[in-house]
C-alpha cells in the first residue's frame, strides 16, 4: 500500500512559520547570538568574499600615487578656481594702471581660525568672538571657501549662519567664461543643503556648472572667493523671464572641522 505524502496547505504552514518565530523571539539572546556566530563560521569563506574583493581594491587605490580622497580633490578644485578669480582681479588691475594712477592699496585682511564647537541645522557655533574682532556679517572660509557669515557674536563665541540658511544672503558674482564675464547677483539659503540666486532675467546666459564667488564688498572681502558651482538653472515656474538657479556649496560640511574668519584691519600697520 503506498504511503500518503503528507502535504500541509497553506494555513498550516503559516501557523508553522509563525509558531517558530515565537519561539526565536523568546529564546534568550545569549543563544541566538551563538547560533548567529555559528552560522559566521561556518559560512565564514563565502561571507569575506565580497568584502575581501573590496577591501583589496581600496588598498589598490590607496597605494596608488594617482588617488585622493574627494575632499582633497574639492580642495585642490577650490584653491584652484580662487588663484583663477584672483588672476582675473590682477588682470583688471594691470588694464586700469595703463589709465589711471592708482591710489592707495586696501587694507590689508586678517584670518581668524576657529574651531567649530556645536552644529545645529544650517549653523555652526565657533570659539571666537568680540575678543578677537568678530563682527556680525564678516565671511567665514572652510578650507579656503566661503561658507557663511557671522551672525551672532559674543565675547568668545560666535554663531555662524552658512550658505544654506535662509537668514545668509550674499552679494555674488557668476563666473561665464564661455563669454570671459561675469553676472551680479543675490545669493541666499533654501534652508535645506544648497542655495538660491534670486531674481537673474533669463537674457543672461547662465548655465548648469558655472562656478559662484562671493563679490568684494568694503569692509568685508577685498577680492572674490569661491562658494560653489551652479548645480540646477531652469526657467522659473512662477515666472517664466527669470531663472531658477540652485548652487551647491563646494564642500560638504560635515567635512569641515575649523573654519578662518576674514577680518579685515580698520587702519594699516
């Protein structure tokens, strides 16, 4: 006589499945934890594969003489494209001596590092203040790139709103050198990770990553500093003859640990 195969239905198997993962749950941890190491090591060889593939490719790199990191590329980028603005104020500099006699020099600016003790949502809180010269409205670099203003200051700490915040507004300057110019403009924070340029008619040709600088402003900044790259620019949907400009900052700022605040010197030395 042949033997019946046993075949649950669906129900009972669910009710099996389930029974059994109420027993997992009330086993105690110490026991899942080594049927957990068990299961490693047994299955240890097939379970480094992947990671020792990977590992092995980053020490590839690593080794070398042609690999930096992303923020030591950032970096690189931002110092160069700094040296490229500057080039371009000196070049200004040099058409205008040919015209006129040039006066006296600007004073010259100061740096202030800082270390950045609290971070809060679109602002840093750093370890300098009125002791050191901190004003409200002075720039702040992080790694040579503008990264916001000083907002509040008190004897020997200040807050810093940075680029990303609504209450940051800069007066910039777009970079186009398909047509060797440059556009003005207002930058201000969208309160998430990047910023917005406010009110740029669409007769300007702007494009997707044109470069973005600070504009020197008395007082504040002597020549343009870099603060990032154009990342989104399409027709504005609320109004159609102007652009929609978003910029994303040249570093993240998690990256940042110390930043310098520009300070420029009220009487020469």
């Amino acid at each position: 006589m042949a033997r019946a195969k046993f075949k649950p239905s669906k129900l009972t198997l669910f009710a099996g499945l389930l029974l059994t993962g109420f027993i997992l749950l009330l086993i105690p941890q110490n026991v899942t934890a080594r049927l957990n190491f068990a299961f490693i090591d047994i299955f240890r060889f097939f379970l480094n594969i992947g990671s020792s593939t990977t590992i092995s490719h980053r020490n590839s790199q690593k080794d070398s003489a042609d690999f930096v990191t992303r923020h030591e590329y950032n970096k690189l980028q931002v110092a160069y494209e700094n040296l490229q603005a500057e080039l371009g104020e000196q070049k200004k500099q040099i058409d205008q001596l040919g015209r006129v006699r040039m006066t006296e020099l600007d004073p010259a600016a100061g740096l202030v590092l800082a270390n950045i003790v609290n971070r809060r949502k679109n602002e840093f809180i750093i370890n300098r203040g009125s002791a050191d010269n901190l004003k409200k409205g002075q720039y702040i670099l992080g790694d040579n790139a503008i990264i916001g203003c000083i907002e509040q200051v008190s004897t020997d700490v200040s807050s810093v709103k940075l680029i990303t915040s609504s209450a940051c507004k800069l007066h910039i300057r777009i970079s186009a050198p398909d047509v060797n110019s440059y556009f003005n403009g207002t930058m201000q924070g969208d309160d998430k990770n990047a910023a917005k340029i406010l009110n740029v008619p669409k007769k300007y040709k702007i494009k997707e990553g044109y470069y973005v600088y600070a504009a020197p402003k008395a007082g504040i900044l002597q020549s343009p500093r870099i603060i990032g790259r154009i990342s989104r620019c399409a027709a504005d949907e609320t109004n159609p003859v102007l652009w929609d400009i978003t910029v994303k900052p040249a570093y993240e700022f998690d990256d940042i640990t110390d930043v310098a605040v520009i300070v420029i010197k009220t009487e020469p030395d």
